[in-house]
C-alpha cells in the first residue's frame, strides 16, 4: 500500500485511484495516509486555475 500511496503523493493517483489499485477502500487508504503523513502534492495557483476551468468545461451544461 505504501507504494501506491507514494504515486497519490506524486499527483499521478486520486485517493481513490490509489485505493482501488492497493484494493482497499477509500477509507482504509485515507486512514493510511493521515497515519504515515502521505499527502498530495499542493498544487500552484495555475494549476489550480486550469483544474477549476477544466472541471467548469465538463460540468457545463448545454
């Protein structure tokens, strides 16, 4: 589990990416990483600007 808790705080798995492959559940892999201070990569202010212009794109209804 520690290895794909290690990709979620690389950015390349959601949590829940991350629990899937470890075959846990959500839970148990947030459990997992409060408790080894595993923790996603913070993110810039573009960064965070294109997800938030990029989840408006997909939600938008037309």
């Amino acid at each position: 589990m520690k290895r794909v808790a290690e990709s979620y705080r690389n950015g390349a798995l959601s949590l829940q990416e991350a629990a899937t492959a470890a075959k846990v559940s959500i839970y148990e892999m947030m459990e997992f990483t409060e408790k080894h201070q595993i923790y996603p990569k913070e993110l810039s202010d573009q960064e965070m600007e294109e997800h938030y212009e990029y989840a408006k794109k997909i939600l938008r209804k037309d």
